[in-house]
C-alpha cells in the first residue's frame, strides 16, 4: 500500500514537472511534430487492420446470434455501429495502442535514464521530463482521436464487406441498419474516452521509463508495467466514463 | 571556483560520502581517483546537483549552489558542460544535432551561426565529415570526442568528466586527456575529472583528490603523488609491479 501511495505520489510530482514552463517553444514544437509521427502516424497501419477485422468478426457474430426471424437483418448492421462505436474503436483500439506505444515510449525514456542521456538533459539545464513527455502526451492527445476515427471508418467498413461477402446481409440492409436510430453522442462519447485513454497510455508509460533505475533488465521490466498498468487503468477509466457520459 | 564543504551523502542507511571538502580553481584540471565504488562519481554527481547532498554546502563563486531551487540551479547549469561516463550522446540524434542540442534549447542564433558553432567544436575535437553520423555509428573515442564538443559548445564556466577514458585503448585515452587539458587552458574553465586512469593523473593532474570509501584521504599535485606517504593512496597508485618500480625508483 505504501509503495503504492509512493508511486502516486511521484506520478503527479512527475506531471506537475511535466507541464511546467516550456525552455522554448520553438524545440518542444519540433519534438511534438517528430512524435506526432512516431505515436500517430506510425500507429495507423496496425489500427486499420485491427479495426478492419474487428468489425467483420462483430458483424458475423451477430449475424450467427441473430438468426431468429423475428429478428430484422438491418439489426447486424445496427449492432456493428453501436459496437464500434461505443467500445471497440475507443477501447479496444487503445489497448492495442497501449501495447504498441506505451512499450515503446516506457523503452525509448528507461533506455535513455539507464544510458545517462537524462542526466545530460538536466545537467544542460533542460527540464527533461518536460522536453520528454510533454511531446508524447500532446502528440498522443491529438493524434488518438483521429485514429478512433479511422478505425470507426475502417470497422464499419469490415463489417460491410464480412457481411455481404458472407451473404449474411445485404448491402442495401446494413447501410439502413448503420443509419438506423443513430445518435451522434455516441460518437462524442467515443472520442471524449479516447482523450482520456491517450493521456494514460503517454503519462503512466512515461512515468514507468522515467524512474528506470539499473540496466537493460530493468528497462524491459518497465516497459511490461508501462502495458499492464496503462490498460488496467484504461478499463477502470472504461468504467468511470461510460458511468459518467451514459447514465 | 567550486567550493565543497563538508559534504555528506546518503542512500537508505549507507554512507556514501562523509564530510568531504574540496576546493577547484579555474583553469585548472582538478582530478578526483579512487577505487572503484569509492564514492567518486556520487561526489561529482552531488557537486553538478543531479543528486542532492544530505550535509554541506556547494559554492559555485559566491553562490551556494546546493540551497538553490531547480529553476535558480537550472541557470547555473547552463554554465556547466559534463562529459559522462558511456558519453550520453542522443541516439535519436545525428552528430551535428547532439551538439547543436544546447545551441537551440538556449541561444538565439540563427542556423548558420549555430552551425558555424557547431563545425567549430566538432573540429576542435578532431571530428570532421562526421555531421550526420549517428551515436551508433562512432568508435568509443568519437562518441566521447562528440560529447566533449556537445560539453564546450556553449562555452561552460564548469566542466565535468566522468571516466572519461573508461574503455578507451591507452593512445585514445592519452588523446582525451589532452583534450580535456588544452580546452580548461583555452576557456579558463574549473574542470573536475572523475578517474582511476593513473595515465590521466600523471598526465593532467594538476591538483588531485583521493577519495576512498566515501572519504577524502589524501589532495595534491602529480608530483606529490610519487612521494607521498599516504599507505591507502599508494595502494591505490602503485598497484602494479610497473608502478611500484617507479615509486622505488622516485624514492631512491
């Protein structure tokens, strides 16, 4: 429990450190650029091809559970969109994500303090947890919602293709059905639980590398913790928000 | 100047450092040797604020660095230049950007001047067509030639080393320390080098101080070294059959 209470402590002393002045603008401005590349840009292939399966395997699972009459067709259409829509291309997506960017940010910042490279940064004079992570977690708050978008698109579009390619559905039902009682909020929601899952994959996979003490062992420790902590985190957070935007 | 009083470090319940005191003056290239584990590079680490002492006080000139707050420490850092031990280059950056690094976080320059700057350094250490190399790319040697240049080129006050030759051949080594001499002579700079290279001493120790298990033993020139007296620190010195001849033959 102590050790707990240590490790809440020093993450909000690291984020208070974090979002302190900026030395110049101009840097941290490049910095965010080269990780809106790296966190985002990158990151958009394995959404595509995460969110392209997922939504042809909603589509026939619900399709195989729907196959009493009294049931329209158009509903498989419905129960992709609202599936994407609500959990899969937020929550889902930020799981992976917290997979593939959390490891990679908890290795890039714990190899770089194991190597001394931090103690560099500070002894310049450079706020190093600044210079660090801020970039991430701007780049990671922009860029992650436009990636739920994709990955709303390219589900959807899955699930199109499953279900007509199958003969499960026609394409005439499932476009009616994803344009049946749509409520835009749903979208909103989905972005507004992206923000907060982007925040937790680049702040606790940043605080893990951060405090590396030791060698290349202990790196990849961190970048185990900065994947397990950050989703665990994000399904509590999964929790809270559909509590507090749907009730 | 740098001024150490009485300073003492703790980890948990284990002394580190006990009550050392040491004064470095500029333009002089002060060496701190021990054994290895002896507290040297927690006294150099306390000395640039990377970690905070438990006891003393640290002046830099007429300010006491070590009451100072992160922001007020962070202006006299900028004063500072540090050469680490496996050199910290940034990997995710080319030669020349690692060291235009504190040319862009810290002046106004334009591109060009940073460059001229940079070309001027890179040069200095005897580093050219090397500019859009990456750290992965260098020889033991080069990365630390690079991290000097990265050190000097905002023309520090303070300059700090260390081991700067570990696992360096000698002839490479020989070429640091020269370095190291010939850039505190040109900037005027207090430089503190971390060792336990006995060529370093011999070749730029021009005032010594022996730490062993967290206290200081023994603080002099290079010369005096061959004469001293202190058993610990001859232990340390002439710890091989070569030195101890030399130490005979000095003593004879």
């Amino acid at each position: 429990m102590l050790k707990f209470l240590s490790s809440f402590g020093r993450y909000w002393l690291l984020l208070a450190k974090v979002f302190s002045k900026p030395e110049k603008h101009e840097v941290y401005y490049k910095q965010t650029t080269k990780e809106l590349i790296s966190l985002g840009l990158r990151s958009i292939g394995i959404t595509i091809i995460i969110s392209f399966f997922m939504g042809a395997v909603i589509t026939l699972q619900t399709a195989y559970n729907t196959e009493n009459p009294i049931y329209p067709t158009y509903l498989i259409g419905l129960g992709c969109r609202d599936s994407i829509l609500l959990e899969f291309s937020s929550t889902i997506v930020a799981l992976i994500l917290a997979g593939k960017v959390g490891s990679s940010i908890a290795s890039e910042i714990g190899t770089m303090k194991v190597t001394e490279q931090i103690d560099a940064l500070e002894l310049m004079g450079v706020n190093s947890a600044s210079y660090l992570i801020l970039p991430k977690i701007i780049a990671s708050l922009v860029f992650n919602p436009f990636l739920t978008l994709i990955s709303i698109i390219v589900g959807i579009c899955g699930g199109w293709l499953a279900g007509t390619a199958t003969g499960v559905i026609s394409s005439q039902d499932f476009i009616y059905g994803i344009q049946y009682a749509f409520i835009p909020y749903y979208i909103v929601y989905g972005l507004i639980k992206t923000v907060f899952f982007a925040f937790i994959i680049a702040s606790v996979s940043s605080f893990q590398g951060y405090y590396v003490e030791g060698g290349s062992l202990e790196v990849g420790r961190a970048s185990t913790k900065a994947v397990v902590y950050s989703s665990v985190m994000i399904l509590l957070f999964n929790v809270i928000l559909t509590q507090l935007l749907l009730s | 100047m740098i001024r150490a009083e009485n300073i003492s470090k703790t980890f948990g319940d284990r002394e580190v450092l006990h009550k050392v005191s040491a004064v470095f003056e500029p333009g002089k290239t002060n060496l701190i040797i021990g054994k290895s584990g002896s507290g040297k590079t927690v006294f150099l680490k306390c000395l640039v604020g990377l970690l905070d002492i438990n006891e003393g006080e640290i002046w830099y000139g007429d300010t006491l660095f070590s009451k100072l707050d992160f922001s007020a420490k962070k202006e006299i850092r900028k004063e500072m230049g540090m050469l680490f031990q496996g050199s910290a280059l940034f990997d995710s950056m080319t030669v020349e950007e690692n060291v235009r690094f504190p040319l862009d976080m810290f002046t106004s320059f334009s591109y060009e001047e940073k460059l001229e700057r940079v070309n001027f350094c890179l040069e200095r250490v005897n580093i050219v067509n090397s500019n859009k190399l990456f750290p992965a790319e260098l020889s033991g040697g080069m990365k630390k030639r690079v991290a000097i240049a990265r050190a000097i080129v905002l023309k520090p006050r303070y300059l700090f080393c260390d081991e700067p030759n570990s696992g360096l051949d000698p002839k490479t080594s020989i070429v640091i320390d020269e370095l190291i001499k010939e850039i505190t002579d040109e900037l005027n700079m207090t430089t503190i080098v971390n060792t336990h290279d006995m060529n370093s001493v011999m070749e730029i120790g021009e005032n010594i101080i022996f730490i062993e298990e967290g206290e200081k033993c023994w603080e002099g020139g290079k010369n005096e070294i061959l004469k001293s007296d202190c058993t610990i620190l001859n232990d340390f010195v002439f710890a091989n059959a070569l030195a101890k001849q030399l130490k005979q033959s000095a003593g004879t």
